[in-house]
C-alpha cells in the first residue's frame, strides 16, 4: 500500500463548530491504517478464553488478524472486561438506534472530519481521481468464523445494490458525473486480490471515499451466507420457501430485512462487536459479544471490553425518562429537552452524568415545517411552490413562544439555515423571515390569491376550502415535541386564516406515504435537513431520490432519470445541476464553490421552514462508564451515538 498524491489542486474546507471547540477538516482523506499490534500475545474476555479451554471456539490468534492487519483502537485508557451496558427500546422503532451505535463501516469520520480506515486497512487513488484501490484486513472473519475477503465486497456491489437486493437504489456514491454532459455513470467493482479490491470511475469522483463513508457505510455483505437465499443462488422457488422459513413475507422483504436491517438478526453474520441475540422485539433485547471481533487495545486485550448490551423494552418516552432516573440506562440520549431539569437535579443519586454534544441540524427538528413541494393536487401545489406563502408560514409564527414551549429554552429562534462554523454559513440566513409579523403574513396570503371566507379561513381563488394537513411522525426521540409544534401553528397559522388538521402516523407508514407522494406538510419530518457538507451527504439538501418531503417526487425523477416522479425545474434544477458540478469537481475548491451556490439556492427559497436553531443533544451516561467523549458530534455523518466507539467503552470499578 504505497503513499500516492493527487496531482490537482487541493484546498481544504475547514468548519469550525466553534462552541463545541471542534475543528472540522473535510480535505484529503488520511491514507494511514491502524497501528500494528501485538495479537499473538493478546488477552480476551474470560468467557471466551473458557470457550477456547473446552475446545468450543478457536484459540484468540485464529481468530483475529495478524500484527500487520489487526486494528488497534484508540481510547483514554484501556479498560477492564465485564458488564452488561444497559439502554432503553422502542422495539423494532430502535433499530436504527441499535444500527449507528455498533456500526462497523469499511471507512468512517473521525471527530475532525476526516476519514480513516475501519474494516479497511488502507487504499491508494490514482491521479486522476477515477480509480481507488481498496486494501482489506487478512485474517479478519465474519461472527461464524468464516474468512472475511474482496469476494464479499465485490458481491455485496454486485449482487445487493446494483439489482437492489435490500430495497435501495444504487447509492450516489458510486456514481461519477460526467463534467460536460452531467451523465452519472456507475462504477466497477472487482477483486484483485483476496484482499485487495478496485473500484473503477468513468470519470473523476474526487469525494468517493467520504460519499462512501455517507452512503454505503458497510460496502460488504457475507457471500457465504446469501448463497443460502437469494434466487440468483438457489433459484425463485427456493429462495420462497426459504423467506416463509424465516418468517418473512416474500423473497423482497428477506432481502430487505437481512440485507439493510442485518445487525438486528441473530442468525446474520457480522463484523460487529456484538451480535443479535434475540428478537429486538423481545422485552429484553440482547447483543452478545463477537468473539471474532478484530479490533485490540494498545496492549493486545481483544475488545469490547463489555460483555453484552441489553435494551429494555419501553412503551413511552415516560418510561425512559423515569429508568435514566433510577440510574438503569447506561448510555442514551434524552429523548425530551423538557426532561432536562429533572434528569439533572437527580444525576448525582441516580449515578449518572449529563453530557452535551453539539449537532449538524439546520433547525431544532420538532420546530421544522416541509411543504411537499411535488403535492399531487395541482392547486396546492401551486400554493406551496410559491416562496410568498412559505414567508408568510414563517412570519406568522412568534417564535419566541415557540422557543419555550417546544424545546425548552434550549433553541434560540432562528430560521433553517446551516450552522455557525460550517461551510455556507451566513448569519443573514438565521433570521431570514423571521421577524414575527401577522400584518405581512396576511398581506403575502391576500397577494397570491387565498382569501378570507365568511368563517375566517382561507379558500382557493375557486373558493374551495384551503386545509393544511399537519403531519407528524411518531419517532420517540420528539413526538411529544412535534405535537406541541402542531399545536402552536394551528393557532399561529389559524390567526392569519389558515384552517388546519393534524395526523400522527407511524414511522415506516409515513415513509410509505411519502415514497407514494401522497404526503402534504410534515411538522419534525424524520428526515429534516441535517449535514455539515451537503458535498458529501447531499440526500436531504439535494433531490436525488426519495428522501426529504419537502422534494417529493423529485428525486424519484433523478433516482429513475426521467421514467417517473416529477421533473424538477427552475431553482430545483439549478440544484440538481449544481450538485452534478459539486460531484464531478476535479478539485475541493471548485467542489467548495458549488456546494456554497447549491446552499445559496436553499437561502433564497427556504423550501425547510425552521422556527428556531438547532438544539443540543443531552446524553445520559453512567458515571462509571470510560472512554465516552464528553464534548462529541451528534449527526448522521457521526451515525449519532456511534461516534462514541462503544467498543472502547468500560465500566470503572
């Protein structure tokens, strides 16, 4: 694996979270893999070493990898084997939850970031940017001890994402853009090596690596075990029978479940520290340790340190608020800023500390409005296409009381816009139509045509009734926030003659509703904007498929390029350009300049209606617990929790 340097220009965006007192870098990816260590000498968990005595598990040097392969971690101190770390679940509702705290990525972000090896080892990119040579662990295996090689990287590509296997469209990070014609190309992946894959452009893709980190993650799948399912293996019939053996409807939804939601099945090998042991519908979920896990200490110890992780089954955010109290959750955020208060005067006795990390949001999610900007009915779509009416939403609103209300104080009131520190921050953007003004609402709403009925509320220029459909979805982490939300801008949006409803709907209905563009206004939308650099994860500032409400049917265009879905036009198209620019930038500068134009674009139309800034995010964790950072990054980019390396993490005698 030798050193190579990109021959363009490059310029490093920095973004500084200032409050946080955390530097961000997203240049040049670092090429160094993990340090080498010492397994032949390693030590492992008690359990296991009883495992190996009684002759049913290999002894520790066949299971993980060499000295020149195996991934040393880093961490505060080193730590002491033992304990169970305890959290709180939804059931199945946690599961992504449970996914980005034990994540396991062939690449991932550190604090600054930057990016760095994970599961793999290192990689080289030639000059152009067009090819990327991707070098993995020897010796590394899967949960059930089966050799984990290029052959499962390679298959995954090909036999997961291209044809869709798990119910997602090939990623847009394996895609390169054309820079003259703007046509995305997909790339090619091979094995060169049992170790060693190529990853192949048609053109330059200056972010794969970083886009990868976003998108993929995992970019791996165990071959050996879906030879066992897939049709393409054992053919349709058997591929059936095996789904109705497992429990699943069809052969789709076992692709699906195993291939994108693996981590929570106990019989799906994986690279992850702790492997599913039960159902996570069970009222005591629980995650035993892999004993072929291959990261180590600075001293050789095999990790987790921690045995297992058991999530407690929970009805209501009540629940998790009261078991934080009584000092039975380990780790986890608080799920209301409200709690605040009572979880902090009670911290001391219940055994636990409060910490803050700052987050990437572009406003407090329960406070943030998305008008579905591809509304079937042509009516309102007309409505809520029309910049004056997404105004007069924003200015009818007193956000102050919204600030109280719903966030507790914690969310100072501002617009949706990109955070102090990050790249297209523009403190102009923070207040932009939010000086709350009933007088200018009203004005904005007689200006395009809706006007006041006999009742008060507002018609169409036919004179049919104007309804706004409120719609919340109901994710533990703010449904009790969101439903203040609707609340307030019932009576807001009601005092300037907007009639409204609410609905709450599930999680995965939501989803189905809004994959059927049939959503309307969705208030704390579970995929609202959150980023620190839309160049490398674009999916809810840029229509690029089914994602963010507020695009709608956008992306299903882009995703099918034209064959369904709404063809976007005007600034919409501006952005889907401007993002092909960002993607075929053959330098970080010139990647810098159109991810700050596609950001204006965003600043001038406010398709996200945000009623204050983001708020931080309040983690719960045992006093006893080490190496946890007390000043993290809560985001997607980070997998939320996940930045927090829990395989490090030890309890403190």
């Amino acid at each position: 694996m030798k050193s190579v340097k990109m021959s363009r220009s490059i310029t490093v965006i920095l973004m500084t979270v200032l409050s946080a007192g955390i530097l961000f870098a997203n240049g040049q990816p670092e090429k160094a893999g993990g340090t080498a260590g010492t397994p032949s000498s390693a030590k492992e968990a008690p359990a296991l070493a009883e495992m190996v005595k009684a002759g049913k598990l290999p002894p520790l040097v066949q299971r993980i990898p060499d000295a020149a392969n195996v991934m040393v971690s880093k961490m505060d101190t080193t730590g002491t084997y033992g304990g169970d770390m305890r959290f709180t679940s939804f059931g199945g509702d946690s599961k992504w939850t449970v996914g980005k705290l034990t994540e396991e990525p062939l690449f991932r972000f550190k604090l600054d970031g930057s990016i760095e090896p994970n599961v793999a080892k290192g990689y080289d990119v030639s000059k152009d940017g067009r090819v990327y040579t991707i070098y993995l662990r020897k010796g590394m295996r899967w949960s059930d001890g089966v050799p984990f090689t290029s052959a499962d990287v390679v298959f995954y590509y090909n036999d997961m994402c291209v044809p869709k296997t798990f119910g997602k469209s090939l990623y847009d990070c394996f895609y390169s853009t054309n820079p003259s014609t703007g046509a995305k190309t997909p790339c090619k992946v091979e094995a060169v090596g049992d170790y060693t894959v190529k990853v192949t452009f048609a053109d330059t893709n200056t972010t794969f690596l970083e886009s990868l980190t976003n998108d993929s993650k995992w970019f791996f799948a165990p071959k050996h075990y879906y030879e066992k399912l897939l049709p393409a293996y054992i053919g349709e019939d058997a591929a059936k029978a095996k789904a109705q053996e497992l429990g699943y409807s069809d052969v789709k939804a076992m692709g699906k479940q195993t291939g994108y939601y693996y981590w929570i099945l106990p019989d799906r090998p994986t690279l992850r520290a702790w492997v599913a042991a039960n159902n996570i519908e069970d009222e005591l979920f629980v995650l035993k340790r892999n004993p072929y896990y291959w990261k180590v200490d600075s001293q050789g110890k095999q990790l987790p340190y921690i045995d297992s992780l058991k999530w407690t089954k929970v009805s209501d955010e009540e629940q998790v608020k009261l078991k934080s109290i009584a000092g039975e959750v380990d780790f986890g955020k608080v799920t209301s800023l409200s709690d605040y208060a009572i979880l902090k005067q009670n911290a001391v006795k219940g055994g636990y500390e409060l910490l803050t990390w700052k987050g990437t949001s572009w406003a407090a999610r329960p406070t943030v409005v998305e008008l579905n900007q591809t509304i079937k009915d042509p009516k309102y779509r007309a409505v809520f296409q029309n910049k004056d009416f997404r105004e007069a939403l924003s200015v009818c609103v007193e956000r102050k009381e919204v600030s109280e209300l719903v966030t507790d104080g914690f969310g100072e009131p501002g617009q949706a816009s990109v955070s102090e520190g990050l790249i297209g921050y523009d403190p102009a953007w923070t207040t932009k139509w939010t000086e709350y003004n009933v007088d200018k609402a009203n004005q904005l709403l007689d200006k395009i045509g809706l006007k006041k009925g006999k009742d008060g509320y507002r018609t169409f220029k036919d004179g049919s009734p104007f309804v706004l459909d409120l719609q919340l979805t109901d994710l533990p982490d703010d449904i009790k926030e969101s439903q203040k939300m609707a609340e307030l801008l019932s009576a807001y949006y009601g005092k300037v003659g907007i009639n409204t409803t609410t609905k709450i709907y599930s999680r995965d209905l939501m989803t189905e509703i809004c994959n059927a563009n049939n959503h309307t206004v969705l208030v704390g939308p579970m995929n609202a904007i959150n980023s620190f650099n839309p160049a490398l994860r674009p999916n809810a500032i840029v229509p690029l498929g089914i994602y963010s409400p507020w695009a709608g049917a956008y992306g299903e265009w882009v995703a099918t390029n034209g064959k369904s879905g709404v063809e976007p036009a005007g600034d919409i198209r501006k952005l889907i350009d401007l993002y092909n620019k960002v993607k075929s930038a053959p330098t970080y500068a010139e990647m810098e300049k159109y991810t700050k134009a596609l950001l204006k674009l965003h600043e001038d139309n406010i398709w996200e209606i945000g009623y204050c800034l983001d708020t931080p995010s309040v983690i719960v964790k045992n006093a006893k617990l080490q190496n946890i950072g007390k000043k993290l990054i809560f985001c997607e980019e980070y997998r939320d929790l996940g930045i927090a390396h829990i395989e490090n993490a030890y309890f403190k005698n």
